[in-house]
C-alpha cells in the first residue's frame, strides 16, 4: 500500500511538472467516463431498500450498486425486485456479495438471479479461490465481476488464466498505484476484459480515461468534504478535470474542522 501511495504521488508530481492533467500524462484524452453510484445500499432489507436507491438514482446516475448476502437467496431476491421497481428499468444495478458466499451457495445464488435483471454479480466468493470463481462463472447467467482484492498484477495475471471473471476491477491502491494499473489495464486489453474501477474515484478517473477497455467508474464521494473541487457527475458521466496531476486539491479549513485532538 505504501509503495501504490508513493508511485500515485510520483505520477502527480510529474503530471504538475508538466502542467497538464494526469490523464494526459498517460496519454489519454480528457473524457468523461461512466459512473455509478456506491453511496449506499448496504444489507438494510427490502422495506428500507427501495427510498435509498431512488436517492442515488435520482442524482443523475445511470447505475447504482446494491450488496446482498442476506441469510437466504429469497431474501436476496426480495431486496433486487425492490430496488429495480424502485429505480425502473432506465437504471442498471450492480450487485455485491463482499465474498459472502461459500463456492456451492455462490452456484446456487447466481443461478437463482439469474432472471432478476442485474447488471454484474460481484465477488460472490472468497477472494482468491479463482478456481472456484470459474465454477461459479460457468453457472451464472449474469457477469460475475472481481479484482478489488487483486494485490499486484501476478495476482491479476493468475486470475485471468483461470478465467476466474467476465470483468475486472483493480484497485489503484492494492493493483500497485499508476504503475500498477497500466500494467494491468494491458492484461485486461489482451485478454478482452472490460475494466471498472474500484475506490478512489478522484484518482481513478484519470486511470480509466487511459484504461482501452474501460467500463465503469465505482463513485463514492468520502473524500468530498475535505476536497476544495470534489469530483463531478452530470447525467451519470465523471469528468476527468482539466488541472495539472490528479487535480485533488485539500480544504485545509474544512480538514481543521474534521480534526480529532
């Protein structure tokens, strides 16, 4: 983790250098980039479900995610067919397991969404039990998605060669910072695997604009209270900002507030 920091706050410091955004500074256009919302929808049932996820629809997103794991698969089930009446058939959904699952109940689970209309199912499983994702991938009707626990791009590589997924998410910190993700993202573009982004989205969007088979971007917005321009999304699109380097710029005012003594 601590290299990934240094080799993000090397790559800033070039692309400020060179006065342009660090996008730029790896060779990719000023896009805007696909988002979708991962503000909320934790295990909070199927009563309270559908009103959180109109609010994160109706700011603009095309996409939310929603995390499952319940106790049972009917309840899984219950929480989808809520959320998707809540936000229409205008909104994709994600889903998330969170690794949850042992491998046979991950069978069974995407098995039984399958006709559910879900956009992805995401780490339904441990981590790192790749053969066992390829077992769960040949059952599932519905895209099976991994990677924010990929640490280094051997771990991505090893994935890969199990065809433990049908998409992938790096995470710009645990993948190995900018370095990282560019060596990953290349994988990704041999092997035909559309890449989403997971976490630091102020970051990665500069990282998906240079990503050639770029998917979604994950959007939380934890850091926007701290940040003098937070990162934007109109009409479910981010923007990647035309500042030198990664273009995050702290409140010093408001991270004097949030200070603990």
């Amino acid at each position: 983790m601590a290299l990934a920091g240094i080799d993000m706050a090397a790559w800033d410091a070039l692309a400020r250098v060179q006065r342009q955004p660090l996008a730029r500074a790896l060779g990719a256009d000023l896009i805007d980039v696909p988002a979708y919302n991962s503000c909320g929808l934790g295990l909070i049932g199927a009563e309270a479900a559908p009103a959180e996820a109109e609010a994160l629809a109706t700011s603009g997103f095309l996409a939310i995610k929603v995390r499952l794991g319940y106790p049972d698969v009917a309840t899984d089930i219950k929480v989808v067919r809520a959320v998707k009446s809540a936000i229409g058939n205008d909104v994709h959904l994600m889903s998330d397991y969170n690794q949850a699952l042992s491998v046979p109940e991950a069978e069974y689970r995407v098995q039984a969404l399958a006709d559910e209309g879900l956009y992805w199912i995401e780490e339904p499983c441990l981590a790192h039990d790749y053969h066992g994702y390829a077992r769960v991938r040949a059952k599932s009707k519905c895209p099976i998605q991994m990677g924010e626990n990929w640490w280094g791009t051997s771990e991505m590589a090893a994935s890969l060669g199990c065809g433990a997924s049908d998409l992938g998410m790096p995470d710009a910190m645990k993948i190995g910072g900018v370095s990282g993700w560019m060596q990953a993202v290349a994988l990704a573009e041999a092997a035909g695997m559309p890449v989403s982004s997971h976490l630091f989205p102020e970051v990665s969007v500069h990282l998906m604009a240079a990503t050639p088979t770029r998917h979604w971007l994950e959007f939380v917005d934890w850091a926007s209270p701290v940040l003098t321009q937070p990162i934007e999304i109109k009409n479910g699109m981010a923007s990647v900002p035309d500042t030198p380097g990664t273009g995050i710029e702290w409140d010093e005012a408001a991270i004097s507030r949030y200070l603990v003594q």
